[in-house]
C-alpha cells in the first residue's frame, strides 16, 4: 500500500465511529448522541468539537475519542442514529393512503421523510449540511437503497410493475434525484422550502416516467371472509 492509499484509509477510519459492545459504554455513546443532537441544532456542525461535546455530555474525554476518533465520525453516528429511527419508525411497515397511482405512492414517501427533516434540526443538518466525510456519504447512500427497497415493497403490493430487474436501482436515482434538489434548498435557505420541494418531486416522478409510464393498473385483492373455510 503506497502512502497515498494509507492517507486514504485513515481518513476512512477516522471518519467512522466505534460502536461499544458493552452496557456501560453503549449508554455513554447514546448519551454523548443526545450532546451532539442539542450542540448541533444550536450551532453549525463546524463550530463543534470533541472537547466541547465531552463538556456537554459529562462524559470523560477519553471515552469520546475512544468512540469518535473524529468530530467527522460523531456526525456519521449521528446521521446513523436518525436514518434507522427514521426507518423503523415512518417507513418500515407503514400504509399509504389515498393511492390513484404510483406517483401519490411516490410523494407520499418524500412528504414523509421531509417532514421527518423539519421536526428533526439535527438529521436535516447532518445530511445536508457541509460535512462530507467518506463514511457519512456511504451511510447517505445507504438510506437511499432503503427508501428504494420501501418503494419497490410498497408500489409492487400496490401496481402491476412491468417485469424489470432493475426497478430498486431506479427507484434509487429518482430518490437522490429529489435530495439533490433538498440539498440545493437547504444550501440557499437553511430548510427544504414547499416550491422546491415541488420542484424534487416533478424532476424525480418524470425520471420515474420514462420507464413506469403515466399510469399503472392497480393490482387485484384478494379478500377472504372471516367465516371462511381454512383447508
């Protein structure tokens, strides 16, 4: 491995958290996240540091570095921390209402995280802010495969999709195709504004277009009664 290349993996490593295994240290990694979660919806992500986030949490400095060998890597725990929550809790699962076609499908998701986003200061910051380590834009591209996998789980049970092997990858770029646009939003106004929000929505939904079409045939339910023989 060349020097450039090891420049390379430390930055890497650096900019990933180490995750405790052990009660004690997992309750001051969370305690040290909720530190982090008020420090950053006050201030900007640069104006924090790991003896600031040490002075706030109560928890020795040591234990930080131990965890966070980087500021970059306490963010990356961060932005994880919210991507599940925001998983297993509003997606994971969930019935979508008032479904006309697979657009309504298709924004209601947006509409969900982007709320998600505006009630939560420290994913918005996070996600969209100007940090950009190496571990923070794999975990962003993480989430993206797994808003696809909801979109796929979601429109097949709902639409007849034509037969593709490539609809999860596609659902993937309409989804970055929109977050390039909320980034965009929260680069000039601090927030993901309604017009550009719309505007997300219009570019992503004409991307999806020229391969779902403008309509889908609704897939047919089968309802069994209650009182129904079970062979």
């Amino acid at each position: 491995m060349n020097q450039v290349d090891q420049r390379t993996v430390s930055r890497r490593d650096t900019a990933s958290p180490r995750k405790p295994q052990r009660k004690n240290g997992r309750e001051k990694y969370e305690k040290l996240l909720d530190a982090l979660e008020a420090l950053i919806t006050e201030q900007d992500s640069s104006d924090i540091s790991l003896a600031n986030l040490s002075q706030v949490a109560g928890v020795p400095a040591a234990s930080v570095y131990h965890f966070f060998p980087s500021v970059d890597a306490s963010l990356t725990a961060l932005a994880e921390r919210h991507y599940k929550f925001l998983s297993d809790t509003l997606l994971c699962h969930s019935e979508f209402t008032r479904l006309d076609s697979w657009q309504d499908l298709l924004f209601q998701v947006f509409e969900r995280v982007r709320a998600y986003y505006e009630e939560n200061a420290g994913a918005l910051k996070v996600h969209f802010g100007p940090q950009s380590s190496w571990a923070l834009r794999q975990l962003q591209m993480e989430n993206h495969w797994l808003l696809a996998d909801t979109l796929l789980k979601s429109l097949s049970r709902e639409f007849e999709l034509p037969p593709s092997q490539d609809w999860r990858e596609r659902f993937m770029l309409a989804i970055t195709i929109n977050d390039s646009f909320w980034s965009q939003s929260y680069s000039r106004f601090g927030r993901i504004t309604d017009e550009i929000a719309a505007e997300g929505k219009r570019a992503a939904s004409a991307y999806l277009k020229l391969y779902l079409g403008e309509l889908l045939q609704r897939r047919q339910r089968r309802f069994v009664a209650a009182d129904a023989p079970v062979y």
